[in-house]
C-alpha cells in the first residue's frame, strides 16, 4: 500500500500559503488521483516522494534530468565552482567558456546569451526580431508552447489583447499556412517561431515535415524576418546541435533551456551573425543570469554531451521503452500510441477522447512505481538503464491489463472536469 | 600596479560570443575605466576578480548578497539539499517552508508565489491586478525599474508601444501626480507600483514621503486597484517585513528577490486574500521555479534575518560608511552626497551635471580595492565590519584628495558618451 500522509499534511498547508495549492507545470491539478505532489530526494533515475515511495522517473524535472539525477561529474563541478564564486558583482570565466562552447556545437550560432527561464530566452528572441529593423509581425503556431507571461501564456488570465498585438497564428507544419500568415503580415515580418517538433499538450506530437522546415526558412528569407527554433524543450535530446540540423534547416535565433546544467537554472538564447546588432539593441537582465554555478554545471554537462554517446543512449532507451509499450498494447488488443522522438514520447489511447483510459493507465503505472504524464510528453535521461525499461515494462503491461479489465467501469478524469470549468469560468 | 591580463583576454574572447561583449546591469559597459568585468572568487566581504585584484565588494551582486559571500549557515543549507534534490518533477518541502515563513514575516501578506527573476514578480503582479477583475489601467512611476522585459525595459529596443498599452506614468513621491493619474484611468484602474523609495540610476535617492504612500493607498481602496509595492531591489534592507511596514502602509501584493536565498536563484511575489482568487486565475511557471536547493536557502537566510541583529548591524554599518564619506568631503570641501537609506547609499557629487567627478572618484577608489558604483545604489551586506569601513575610508579619502588634486583635468566618463550616443542612434 502506498502512503501519501506527509504528502497530504504539505498540501493542506500549502493551501492556506499558495494560491490554489500549487501553480504551474509542476501542480498535480492535472494529474490522475494520487500523484505525489512532493518529493524528497532525486538520484540518477528514481524520484522518492515525502512519503518515501519510489518511481523510475519519465518526467525528468519536465527536461532537465538529461544525464540523471544528480550527475557526479556535473555535481563535482557544482561544488568546484561553488567553492569559489557564484552570484557576484560580475560574471565569472565559466560564462565565456560556456557561450564558446555553445558556440562550437550549435552550427547556426555565433553568438550566445544566458538567461534563467525558457520564457526569458524567446522573450529576448522576440524582442530581437523587432529590434533589428523595427517591423513588428511575428509568426506563431497555434497551441504552441513558448513561455509563460503575457505575450505567449496558454490561459488568459491577466492577458490583454493588446500583449499579443502582431503576432499571427498559423498551424504547424502546413507550408501554406505559414506563407499565408506571411503574406498577411506583408513587409511588417519580423520573425516567425517554430518548435523543433509539435509538442502541444493533451495532442500527439507531430515531427516536422521538412517541406515545413525549409519553407518557414524560405518564408524567413523573402521577408528578411528571423527564423526561431525553440529548442528549449527538446534540445539535446533530438541532436547535438539545434534539433532542426537534422533536417538541414538552420535557424538565426535558437532558444534553449532545461537540460543546459542537467537541472540547474540556466537558459540560453543563440544567434547568428545577422541578429547581433539586433541584440545589443535591447536592453534585457535578470539578477541571477550570471551567476557562476550553473554556468560551470553547464560547461561540464556540454563537455560529457561532446564525448559520451548519451544521445545515441537516450534513443536506444527510448525505442525500447517505445517498442516494448506498443508491443503490450498489441497483445493486450488496447489502442495505444506512442508519439514524437523515442527521446521525448507522449503516450495516449486512441479513441479516448475524455483521456480516461490514458489516465488510468498512468494512474495504475504510478501505483507500480512508474511515473508517466497522461496528457504532457514525458522525457527519456541518460542514466535509464535496458533494465530501468525492463523494470518499467512490467508496470505498464499490470497497468494496461488493469484498464483493459476495468474497461467498462472507468471513469472520466476528475481533475480535467474540474480544470475545464475552471477554464469556462474565467 | 593593478593586473587586467586575464580580464582583457576574457573579454576579447567575450566580444566574439556574446553580444556586445556583455549585457544587462552586470556589463561594466557604463562603468569607469579600468573597473574589472570578471570574478574568480567572493567570500564575506570581499571579491577577487579574474587577475587576483581584491575588493571590498560594495555592490553585493547588485542586491543578493545579504549576508556575506558564501555564509557558512546558509551554504551548509544549500549542501544538504544538494544532497538530497533540487530541480526534480515537483517541488520538496522546503517549498511550503518557504511560504509559511515568507507569509509569517511579510504583514500584508497571506500567501507566496516562487519564480526566479524579481522581473518574474512584477510582471505576476501586473497579471494578477489585472485579471482580479478585468480591468487594464496600471500606474507606475517615471523612470522606475521593475525589471527588464518589454512592459519595463528601461530601454526602447524590441518594445512595441502595445506592450505598455494601459500603463500610465506618474511622479514618485508627488499625491497629485498619483491622483490625476488615477482620475485619467477612471473605473479601469487595476493595479499602482511602487517602489519602496525612489533607486533610479544616475539620481539622488528619495525616501517615500508618508503621504505619497498613503495616497497610494487610498487611491487603490478608491478604485478597487491592488496596491504593489516592488521590493525585488531594497527587501530586508529596510525591515523584516515589506518596507512600506516601516510608513504604515500596506500594500496588497509586493514582489521579492535578489536577497531571498543570499545569492542562491530565487524571487517570490507575496499577497493578500483580496488578491488569493485572481492569483488563481494567471497561468505562470518556469523550469526551476520549483527547485528544492534555493529555497533551502531562503529558509535558512529567513531564519538569521529572524534571529540576528543583522539589520542593525547593516544600518550601523551603513551610517559609519555614510557619516564616514560625508566628513570627508566637508574636510576636503567637496560636495559628496549620499541619498536613500543608508543600508543602500547611492553617492553622487552636487554640480556634477556629466558625472565625471563621480566617475574619477569611484575609479580610484576602484584602484585602491573598494569597489564602488557611480551611478547606481550600492548595497550593505551583514559580513561588513567596522574595521571593512575604516578600511574603505581609508580609500575613498585618498579617492577624494585625488578627485580634489587633479579637478581642473578630469575629462567627462567616454563610457557614457558612448552609450548616449547608441541610444540615440537607436
């Protein structure tokens, strides 16, 4: 049986001290009956909630965890620098050695800037594309992900419609769609956004057409716009470079965040050549964006990406986890899919429409010691192990029995009611 | 003879990969000559940069460090943490920790909300006033910081007029100023900033006028606006509580950082219950908002703040440094002022008009190891000693005899020339 009384102690006194009892990605508002909201220790691929219970781990922080959970050489590189220098009144050599080595794997960059979150960096991506020539449009694919405040925040909340004046929503991966948008923004184009893949929550993922990739770059041209891959979900788990190398189509601003420090806070916004003067022109800060640490956490998880075959690890991991649900799901006669890179799947039931089988397959998986997201991509690290997958797969195929024996009798998932009234409410 | 070798080599190898060479408010771009632009180490009181030079550090990582530089209690925090998580799928209990003791200790408030930038604070606090009941007006004061992103930025590249639709700009410290303002948004007034005192850069620093706050207030109850006050920069400086506490006025929300987790990655926005429900309604988050590690930190810096003398140490400090610098320039007949509280001094000299005195004075007491800011509040850690002070006197009094000697010569800072002219041009 699995105890949960330290975790609901917290939350009932995270009610009376945070609105609503939790904000953001990490509150389990969302998640099915059960989930932990607190956690008490991270090592290599297991997560340990307050009540001590135990779980292999394919949230990843929701990306950081690329190499594992507490790292060595990573955390001997914390506590080096930690040692010496942090948050000063001046940045420390690690941000040099870091923006050149950004420099040196990212083949469209010249040119790097940190920051601490992801929003910070397409903010300034943003802010960059007007600056450069003072035209205003930008290009943004509908649902798509980018950030939290007001200009790219997925609820409406405390957005005004003047925060997304200019920009102009196209779906992505449609090549007309995206020349359409252009040609309305007309000679006001002054950047166009693009996630390396379609990520979008509670959807399957979609890769990208490379008709797609090259046309936004084409599209970027005619207009002389900037072209923006946002690879702060998906970077380094697609490429040792900005994920759409792989499809030859180099961008001139690329944001990355998550996995830079292998879970400490740092950020990035790249660029090439044609964006610099643009980025002198605006005037962004943060207090912490040049704090030592985390720069050092990142130059040593940049040298081990470099020298090791993490990545090619990750998808020989990623396809086993993969394959191995697939196959269950055959057996078993349930519709499951597996969407998006075997880095970074999203796990969803066809014909499920109210989720309530997806959620209670990932319910009765936690209960097993397997932590999935039912609605959000879930996350593949490099210290996953052919046994972690083995170990995984007998939670799943006892949770995929459980739903197809209970079939009849499951229920849609409260939490998402809730959240949807909330949603119409406001 | 001071060495630069490093220092000049990192910054040449900087103008390759980052923009400008550097950026935001830790670019020494409007610093004196000569003022180092890396750190290699900070204990206490004291950085040393890139070439082994030795500071006493006034600028605290501009705000963070409280305490002092790697204070024993609060990195022995940070280590045991370290040990057990920090950026993991959900927060720790350090999370609910943290608000119980931010709430305990801020008057107004009655709940917390983490993020990383205090940019992140203000622009939840815009949000929020905002989406409590659909109203757009926001009043903030000329030449105020509240951060860095495109409804703040203090500067013009990037920012499209429709990012600051609905602002209006009023006179710190003028009641008039505020309440015209407040008329001209009529029933659509949402949300008044204010800054604790007056800290704009390359200006005397004002202290609130009791009035002016309880104006704010007034007008805010007048039109069922939120009351914010911006603590990000002067918080814990002031008291241990929000710093309008000390006038007797309350706002409804106020946002907090830099000194949080005395140099670890953190700022907070704190409420009311008035502002409990609209809180709930914005949807914001970031990648390491939720990380255990910092907000062990807090803890711990929130508990010597609760059961230390640092803040009158800070204010005995600060007044020594203060009465110290002031009796020099009487005896020397120069017309130094320090403005603000004196936990937060910004020193500047009357009939200075193009700062050059200002400027002189700051690099040579640069050259002799106190590092000081010509144009920016300076800040008082608790790890400073009587014997820091005589020593910084012992600086800035030769920096002075200097400034007085060599007055008919002192050219105009070229640092600022130059940024003059890039905002002009731009």
């Amino acid at each position: 049986m699995r105890r949960n009384t330290k975790d609901a102690e917290l939350r009932e006194r995270a009610a009376q001290v945070i609105p609503g009892g939790m904000y953001g990605h990490m509150s389990t508002a969302m998640m099915p009956e059960g989930y932990p909201q607190y956690f008490a220790q991270a090592e290599g691929t297991r997560i340990t909630d307050v009540d001590g219970n135990v779980y292999i781990d394919f949230m990843c922080a929701y990306g950081p965890n690329l190499l594992g959970y507490r790292h060595p050489d990573v955390m001997a590189a914390v506590q080096r620098q930690q040692a010496l220098s942090d948050t000063v009144t001046g940045p420390g050599e690690p941000m040099v050695q870091l923006a050149e080595a950004m420099v040196d794997m990212v083949s469209h960059a010249d040119w790097a800037m940190f920051c601490k979150n992801g929003g910070d960096a397409t903010t300034m991506a943003l802010m960059i594309a007007r600056a450069r020539q003072g035209k205003r449009k930008v290009l943004v694919a509908h649902k798509a992900y980018h950030g939290a405040v007001p200009w790219n925040t997925p609820r409406p909340g405390g957005v005004l419609p003047e925060d997304r004046a200019h920009l102009i929503y196209y779906d992505y991966n449609d090549p007309q769609a995206l020349e359409d948008a252009a040609k309305q923004a007309g000679d006001d184009l002054a950047g166009i956004f693009a996630a390396p893949f379609r990520h979008d929550t509670f959807a399957d993922q979609e890769l990208p057409d490379a008709e797609y990739a090259r046309a936004a770059r084409a599209v970027a041209d005619q207009h002389d716009a900037l072209l923006i891959v946002d690879d702060v979900r998906a970077g380094l788990r697609i490429a040792r470079d900005c994920s759409w190398e792989t499809l030859g189509v180099r961008p001139d601003l690329s944001a990355w965040g998550k996995v830079l420090g292998n879970g400490q806070p740092i950020s990035a916004l790249m660029g090439n050549d044609k964006a610099r003067e643009a980025a002198q022109k605006i005037f962004v800060t943060g207090s912490f964006w040049y704090s030592a640490v985390p720069m050092a956490a990142a130059v040593e998880t940049l040298r081990i990406v470099r020298e090791t075959d993490y990545l090619e690890h990750l998808q020989r991991i990623g396809t086993m986890f993969r394959e191995g649900l697939l196959e269950q799901g055959r057996t078993l006669g349930l519709p499951i899919k597996s969407t998006g890179p075997a880095t970074m799947p999203m796990v969803l039931f066809d014909d499920d429409p109210d989720f309530r089988f997806g959620y209670a397959f990932c319910q009765a998986a936690m209960e097993r010691g397997v932590y999935l997201s039912p609605y959000h991509n879930m996350f593949i690290n490099a210290a996953m192990t052919e046994d972690d997958i083995r170990r995984t797969l007998d939670a799943t195929g006892a949770a995929l029995e459980h739903v197809k024996k209970n079939r009849a009798s499951i229920e849609p998932p409260a939490a998402l009611a809730k959240m949807a009234a909330l949603v119409a409410e406001h």
